[in-house]
C-alpha cells in the first residue's frame, strides 16, 4: 500500500445548530477548540502512517470549521500536511477580510460556502444566520484575499420554496461567478424536530423535487457550467479543472483517512467511523491513545458494488474491469433498452435521462 492521498479533517463547532442538520457538531465549546485541535493533531500523528508521503486533497469539513477560533484553526493549517488542493468550507456570517487573508496564509486553495437560498424566508425557514448580502460579502473578501475557487452550496425543496424562488437563487449565485456550486435536494432525516414543524410541506416539496432537479441542471449547464456529478457543477472551459478533487476521491473509490469527531476512513478492506462524542475523543487522544470507533470489515462485492453506485454519479464512462460482479445482468439489459445506460469498449455509462432517474437506474443494476 503506498498511502491513502486524500485527509479528512472534521471541525464540528457551530454557532447554532440547525433544524434540519444531521452531521456530528457541536454548539459553541468555545474553551475546547484548543484541546479539540490538540486531540486531531494527535490523531493525525498516530495514523499519519496510513498516509501518502504527498496528499492530493486535504477537506476541512464540519460543523462549522470557521467558527473554530481562529488562532486555534491557523494553527491546525499550519500543522496539516501539504496538498494540492485544500478546502475549508465555511458558513458566511463567519467570513472577514482577516479570516479570508488568514485562510490564505494558511495554504488554503479552495473555500466552500455554505450561502443554501438567497431568500430571507427561506433562510429563516433554515434557521440560517447568515443573509443574502452575507453571502455576497463572504465572496468579496475571499476574492480580495486572492482566492480564486470558490464554491457554493445551495438546497432546493425547502418548505414554503417555489420555482420562482428556485430560479431566483439560481441567478443570485451565477451573479457572484463562483468556480463552483453544488445543489442539494433538502434533506429531512425522519424524527427531527424540521420534519415535526414541516412535515406536510416536506411532502408537497417532494412531489417537485424532478422539476427542480431538472431546472438546476439546465440552467448552470445553460450558464456554462458542466455537470459533472449528480449534484456538483463547475465551471467549464477553463485550462483547470474546477471539479472538486478530495469529493472525486470518494467518487472514485479512493482510499481516505478521516479524523475527528465522526469522521469516517476508508483504507482497503477497511472502514472505520470515530466516536461521535467530544468527550470520549479529547479524553482517549489527551492519554495519547486512538479514540473509540465502529470498524467494518468491506469485502470485495462491498466494494465494488460502491464502486459503482458512486462512479455512476460522474459524467464520465465508469470501467467495468472487476466490477461485473456486480452488476446484475437482466437489470443492465433492461436500462439500456429503456435507454437509461450505454456500454462502450468494457465501460458503462448512464445517459442524460438515467442521469436524471439517478440512484433509481443503479439500484436496477446491481446484482
């Protein structure tokens, strides 16, 4: 094994906790950043072996990795290994000149900003801090601190969202050129106090989600971005590629480590997710010892059955070399008859319409 060349960083502090939020935060801790950056350093020294000499992608991801205190966040990227590509997503509120030049001191290359509607009431509706022009403020000073790839995060179906809505937001986000957008389908888990409040919304957004899929796709692509995975657009016809690496590597079926609190790694046959408890974590890496986790062993057919729902995600033609196992073979022949998917010269790729039907098209192929 040569090293996993892509790192995860997981930062979960956040300023507030959103309804509808899921992943592993944090509210507030302010006097813990420190130990929390103490603990992932520590971590990162004890797997630092499973590692490539030379990373190609390192992912600051949370939570909120911009409301960690900055001295303490400086100090993490400065202590990160090298990589081609670096990228800290970030809520927009947080986003400062002295921030975004720090971000910049600190080897940063890529910001993901996390703007979701342009409209007030969605954003109220989110329980999103942040407003339009905080989005709009978060791009300058990061363009002014010389950044120059930049993404933005929007979600499509929040309640109370019309087309009109949809298309506005689309346009307030082209407005501000972003390298970058990735468009979301709103994601309610069942049981959360979101779908409580909304839960008949929830529905009748749902029944719209196809038309909305489908006006995203052609307005970005319509605007020149290429549409190269199911929900990510960069901008096309430049000399770089804009394609956000460290998520292809997942795509890809790469090899990947991941620290932190809840932070998931994929290494071979092996996939393993910490403890999603702050306490439990600064305690094990403090006595200098790997924190609590959930191993999975992943056999061949695991993986490649990931293989290829996640390839099957990109714009580009999947190789079918050991992945035949699995695929089923009646269901292969009934999506290229529906033509939902091409085979070409040992590859399989699902068409613009299969694109579309998405995770419905690869669940009928696989064995």
């Amino acid at each position: 094994m040569t090293g996993a060349r892509h790192l995860y960083v997981h930062l979960p502090f956040c300023a507030h906790r959103c309804g509808y939020c899921d992943f592993v935060t944090v509210v507030g801790r302010d006097g813990q950043h420190g130990a929390y950056v103490d603990s992932l350093l520590g971590e990162l020294e004890l797997e630092r072996q499973l590692l490539a000499d030379e990373l190609e992608t390192v992912f600051l991801g949370g939570g909120t990795p911009t409301f960690t205190a900055l001295p303490e966040l400086v100090r993490l990227l400065e202590a990160l290994p090298h990589a081609l590509e670096v990228t800290v997503e970030a809520n927009p509120e947080t986003v400062t000149p002295q921030l975004a030049r720090a971000l910049r001191a600190g080897r940063v290359t890529r910001v993901s900003l996390g703007a979701q509607t342009f409209r007030p009431e969605l954003l109220r509706v989110l329980e999103r801090v942040a407003g339009p022009d905080d989005v709009r403020r978060a791009v300058h000073h990061l363009r002014d601190a010389g950044f120059d790839n930049i993404s933005l995060d929007l979600i499509y179906g929040i309640p109370g969202q019309s087309t009109s809505d949809l298309e506005a937001d689309l346009g307030d986000a082209l407005a501000l050129e972003p390298e970058h957008l990735s468009c979301y389908e709103l994601e309610a888990k069942p049981g959360t106090r979101f779908t409580h409040a909304w839960g008949d919304e929830l529905g009748r957004q749902a029944d719209a989600m196809e038309d909305y899929f489908e006006r995203v796709v052609a307005t970005l692509t319509g605007a020149g971005y290429r549409w190269y995975e199911t929900a990510n657009f960069c901008r096309a016809g430049e000399e770089r590629d804009l394609r956000s690496r460290h998520n292809l590597g997942y795509w890809l079926g790469r090899d990947y480590l991941g620290i932190g609190i809840g932070a998931v790694s994929t290494i071979e046959n092996r996939r393993w997710r910490n403890t999603p408890r702050l306490g439990r974590y600064l305690e094990a890496l403090g006595a200098g010892q790997a924190p609590e986790r959930e191993p999975e062993e992943l056999d061949g057919d695991v993986r490649a059955r990931e293989r290829v729902m996640l390839g099957l995600r990109l714009d580009e033609p999947l190789p079918l070399a050991g992945l035949r196992q699995a695929l089923d073979p009646a269901g292969l022949e009934r999506v290229e008859q529906l033509g939902l998917a091409e085979r070409s010269e040992g590859t399989l790729a699902l068409t613009q319409r299969g694109r579309f039907l998405g995770g419905g098209v690869t669940a009928e192929l696989l064995a």
